[in-house]
C-alpha cells in the first residue's frame, strides 16, 4: 500500500498569503494519478486537481498542483476567506488507493 | 443541478448487514462509473468500492473485501453498497461519489451528503 504523509499538519496563514501544501508518496505514484481535495466542516469533499495539475471543473486557477513519481504539492497563490478548509492528497487508479490524512489551512 | 442522495444508514450490531442506496440526478448515471467512500468524523477518507457503468469492472478496498458488495442499477439511476459482517471500524460516515469517467479510477469528481453508519452492540 502507498502511504501519502502530508505535511504540515497545519498551516496558519492570513488572506492574501501563499500557501504551499505537500504530498509526499511512499512509493512512486503511477501515471500521475494524484488529486487534490477541499473539504469544509459539515460538507463533502470537493475535488480540486486530478493528475496532479489538472484543475477540476469550476476551480479557480488560483488553485494549481505539481509535482511527480513521490512529491507533490499544492500551491494556493493567493488566500480567499473561503479557501481556509482542510485539503487531502489521493492515490487512485486501483483497489490499492489512498488519501493522506490531510493539512488544515487556518485563518492566522 | 448534479445531485447524489444517499441513504440506508443506522445504528447495527456488530456483524449484521445493512444496504445503502444513493439516487443519482442531473447526469447521465450509466456513463459513469460510482464509488462509495467513507469517513470517520474528524479522522481521514477512505475509498470504499467503484464500480465501472456497466458494472463490468469492479474493485474493493481490501479493508472490506469479501465482505462488502457494490451494485448498480442504470435503469433507476441507483447505486447500493450491500454491507455484511459488520464491525466496529467500518463505522462512518459514507459518500456515495461519482467518478470522473465510465471505468473506476476512485477519482471523485461529485459527492453526495452522506449517511452515517453506526456498529454498536
């Protein structure tokens, strides 16, 4: 199994900021196939980037993703009020998938 | 407006069954393959089963493999998850996701709201 560490566990920063998320994967990750998620409390997840740097349909392009094979990040350039959540990396493509336990980005 | 409605959860004993269903809409359910995933509140996600849309393809998380069956139904644009021999750890909560393409990759681009699953003696 691929163990996706996140890092940091937290993150407190003010709108307007940068903040730079990190995925790293146990193992290499197959064909890119790692995605982005946002989740807000009481709400489901919402997919931001597949393949490691598309964007999802209705994403703002303020939102981007890199990275390859076992490091990947998540780049927020620019902090809006509503972007403050929890974000989580994910494994997919087979029975074997994985998501990290998450970064909380935090209002500072 | 694209929406996924689960239901089904509910308090059980440890190693009973319990079937969740979830209604999809405002897309066209059988050129999608469907996931289930779930969630402990306030721990990580974890991916469930997929199924692809023609049911052909099927894939199990090995947490729940051998006892847990994913189903569909194109012709009520319905997708169940039939869950046996349940544990204490499989309580959650659990999303019924659309994937982005007809086979299963576990990438989920449409979430419902969730029904919560309780095991408990």
């Amino acid at each position: 199994e691929i163990v996706l560490t996140q890092s940091p566990g937290t993150l407190s920063l003010s709108p307007g900021e940068r903040a730079t998320l990190s995925c790293r994967a146990s193992q290499s990750v197959s064909s890119s196939y790692l995605a982005w998620y946002q989740q807000k409390p009481g709400q489901a997840p919402r997919l931001l980037i597949f393949g490691a740097s598309s964007r999802a349909t209705g994403i703002p392009d303020r939102f981007s993703g890199g990275g390859s094979r076992t490091d990947f990040t998540l780049t927020i350039s620019r902090l809006e009020p509503e972007d403050f959540a929890v974000y989580y990396c994910q494994q997919y493509g087979s029975s074997r998938g994985t998501f990290g336990q998450g970064t909380k980005v935090e209002i500072k | 407006e694209v929406q996924l409605v689960e239901s089904g959860g509910g308090l059980v004993q440890p190693g009973r069954s319990l079937r969740l269903s979830c209604a999809a809409s405002g897309f066209t359910f059988d050129d999608y393959a469907m996931n289930w995933a779930r969630q402990v509140p306030g721990k990580g996600l974890e991916w469930v089963a997929g199924i692809s849309w023609n049911s052909g393809s099927i894939g199990y998380a090995d947490s729940v493999k051998g006892r847990f069956t994913i189903s569909r139904d194109n012709a009520k644009n319905s997708l169940y998850l039939q869950m046996n021999s349940l544990r204490t750890e499989d309580m959650g909560l659990y999303y019924c996701a659309k994937d982005r393409g007809p086979q299963w990759l576990g990438l989920m681009d449409v979430w419902g709201q969730g029904t919560t699953v309780t095991v408990s003696s």
